[in-house]
C-alpha cells in the first residue's frame, strides 16, 4: 500500500499531476491511497519551493513540474 | 558489448535529434514564406486592392498571426532550454548570504530565468525568506519574475523590434530592483504573516542531472503548454489590431495616448490591472495604437501593469503577507511603473 500525495493549492498543473500518477497506478495495478494537500503551512513540511509536488511514501520526490510516467513508474517501484 | 548504435538510449538520442534539425529548418522555411504568401491570398486570391482599408487589415493579419506563433514557438523553446539549468532550489541558493542591493539586483536577474508560476508565490516566499533571504531581495524575484514575461517578450521582439523588447526587459528589471530596495529599506518583517516566521527550514529537493534530451523534451513540452494557452488570445488580438491598423486614422490617439497627455501614463496602469494575463492579446492592440499616435512610455507602463501587477498573485500573497505589507507591494511596484512610463516617454 503506497501513500501519495500531491502538494499545490488547486493549480492546473496539480490536477495534470494527480491524474497521471493515478494513472500510472492503475496501469502498474498496485495499492495506493492519494491524498491532496492544499494548506501551505502542511504543503511547507516537505523540502518544496514551487508547486506541484510529488510525495510518495512521505518522500518528495518531484517539485515544481509534472514527470514523466515513467519517472513516476520508477518511484512508485522504489 | 555496448554497442552505441544499438543502444536504446542512444537510439532514442539520435531521433531526438534528427526531429529538432528536421523542425529547425521547417521553422526557418516557413518563416520565410510568410510575407509572399499574406500577400498573394489577400490581393491575389480574395482580390483586394493594395493601400484599401479591407486588404491592408487582411493582410497584416494574415502575415501577423503566423509570424508570431512561428516566433512564439521558437523562441519559448529556446528560453525554456535556458529555464533548465535554473531551478527556484538553484535561485534560492545563488541568493543566500547576498546583502541588500547587490541581492537585489541578482534577484531580479534570476527572476528573468528561473522558471516561475504564480500558483508557486507562496512556497517560494516561505522558502526564500525561511532560509535567510532579505524580505527586499525576495520581492525583487517576486516582482522581476512575473513582470518579465517570456510571451511579453518574444510578442514585442516580433512586434515592435529588439529595441523596445529591450526596453522592456530593462524597465522590469529597474521597477523589480527599486521595488525591492524600497521594500528592504522599510523594515517592514513584522507584517508577514507570523506563521511564517515558525516554519522550520527545509533543505530544498536535490537537483537532478539532466540529459541534453531530458532538456529538449521539458522545453517542448513548456512550448506546448504556453502556446497552446495563448494562442487565441494572440489571433483574438492581431485581428482587433488589423482592424485598427486598416481603419483607425494616423495620428487619431496622439490627444489620449501621446506624450503631451500627462494623466495618461497613470490611466495605462489602472487599465493595466484587470487584463491580467492576457499579455498575448493586449500587445498587438497596443502596437496598432503606437501606429496612431501612443507613445512608447505609455504603452511600455500599460504592458508593465498588465503583467507585473496581478490580481491572483496578490491575492495568493495575502496568505503570508499582512494587508499593510501588501498595500506597499502594491503602491511601490506601481509606481515604479508610473516613474519608468513618464521616464520613457522624456528621454525618447
């Protein structure tokens, strides 16, 4: 079971972000729970400076662009 | 056993690189067939007559809109390449330990390349002032960053020409640095918001290395982004401009919108405000009204005031900043605006 989340106030690209990486889930068919953190005093707990983020298993793993799948793939396998 | 050509990275490089001189020289070609092609629809085909007010606007149309998507495309992709070497992390690390004026000169600078949303104002603020970076400086990369717009730039490179571009590019940074130096110098840390101040220092996401083709397939793919965002407002825009340019008299606006009107530079900021983000559409209208009798330090302010001061960033800066603090944002950018508007319009 991996816990995503994707940081950003409600930007276009944090709805881009969130549907690739559930994309990518499903595609894989693992077990995830997603999770949309809005709050900037709970989106600065992560090592971020520009929206979106990525954060899976409480791990940052991409800031400030949208991935590519197969970034996301490879993080999701880790 | 590694054999180069067989590789799939390698493989995968070679066509990266085949598509983008493919692309180069179909860029270039179809750059060049523009004019003769503008003019042969609109007085050869539709038989208009050259010096009528119906085929002047056509073909100024017809030559404008793909001129400026061509230039659109190609110079986003080039800045976007530029964009991948600078990272707000990157920025952010530039900047620390730098003191008041000299920081905020690099801040404005780096605000020009280190790839910016508004949607980001506020971590990047947090971030920025958290690990130490003076208030002054970070508002000469919160102001810099928006008001010198990519889209702005290229629109009036291919408008205007690689002077008023300049300019352009010169007054933002100018409005970004004296903004923020006036915001240093005032003291004013007590109006951020408090919950600011207790945020505890986070590192910032390692770098990535990135390949040469990671660099053309993000640059592509933020030329797909911004253009396909603008690119009604830019036809929506030139088709307004064609027909001011066929049919609006010369020298009509040199009473409204010329030098001799003082209040005029003024009245372009607050015009400015609500047309957030439309850039795109805004300077080809502005650049048919210069044909009429504007003048550059007019438009120059108008296009200032519609980039740099943005309704949403300010209100996404209201979550960290206190009202107080977010008035003075407000009035020194826009006047450093109005000061760089009436300064242009003298020297020029």
């Amino acid at each position: 079971m991996k816990n995503i989340k994707i940081l950003g106030s409600g930007c276009a690209n944090c709805k881009r972000l969130e549907a690739m990486a559930r994309k990518v889930v499903g595609d894989l068919g693992i077990e995830a729970e997603f999770e949309k953190v809005t709050d900037y005093a709970e989106i600065m707990k992560y090592p971020i400076l520009s929206t979106p983020g990525l954060v899976i298993n409480e791990k940052l793993v991409s800031a400030g662009r949208i991935p590519t799948e197969e970034q996301i793939e490879t993080w999701l396998k880790e | 056993m590694d054999n180069s050509l067989t590789h799939p990275a390698k493989q995968n490089q070679l066509r990266i690189i085949a598509l983008l001189a493919l692309i180069t020289a179909a860029w270039f070609a179809a750059y060049n067939l523009i004019q003769p092609l503008a003019d042969w629809i609109s007085y050869s085909a539709l038989h208009l007559t050259k010096g009528s007010h119906l085929g002047d606007a056509i073909a100024f149309f017809l030559y404008d809109v793909p001129k400026i998507l061509l230039l659109l495309s190609g110079m986003i992709f080039l800045i976007s390449i530029l964009r991948t070497f600078f990272s707000p992390e990157r920025t952010r690390a530039l900047l620390g330990g730098k003191r008041q004026g000299i920081g905020n000169v690099l801040a404005s600078l780096l605000g020009i390349v280190t790839p910016f949303c508004s949607c980001s104002a506020v971590p990047l603020f947090i971030g920025f002032v958290e690990s130490g970076i003076p208030l002054g400086v970070t508002f000469s990369f919160l102001i810099a960053a928006p008001t010198i717009n990519e889209v702005a730039i290229v629109m009036l490179f291919g408008l205007f020409g690689w002077k008023v571009a300049g300019l352009y590019i010169l007054s933002g940074l100018i409005i970004a640095i004296i903004a923020g130096v006036l915001i240093g110098r005032l003291k004013l840390e007590r109006y951020v918001e408090d919950f600011v101040w207790q945020m505890q220092s986070t590192g910032g996401l390692q770098e990535e290395k990135l390949a040469w083709t990671n660099r053309i397939e993000r640059a592509w793919e933020s030329v797909k982004e911004i253009v396909g965002k603008v690119w009604l407002y830019v036809i929506a825009g030139i088709a307004v401009g064609a027909g001011i340019h066929g049919y609006v008299p010369e020298t009509a606006l040199v009473g409204i919108m010329g030098k001799q009107a003082w209040w005029s530079v003024p009245a372009a900021v607050l015009l400015g405000v609500p047309l957030y983000s439309n850039a795109a559409g805004v300077i080809p209208i502005v650049s048919a009204l210069m044909e009429k009798g504007a003048s550059l330090g007019t438009v120059l302010a108008f296009m200032m005031s519609v980039v740099g001061l943005s309704l949403p960033e300010t209100i996404i800066l209201r979550r960290v900043l206190k009202p107080q603090l977010i008035t003075v944002f407000i009035g020194t950018v826009a006047l450093a605006i109005i000061i760089t508007g009436y300064l242009f319009n003298l020297v020029l």
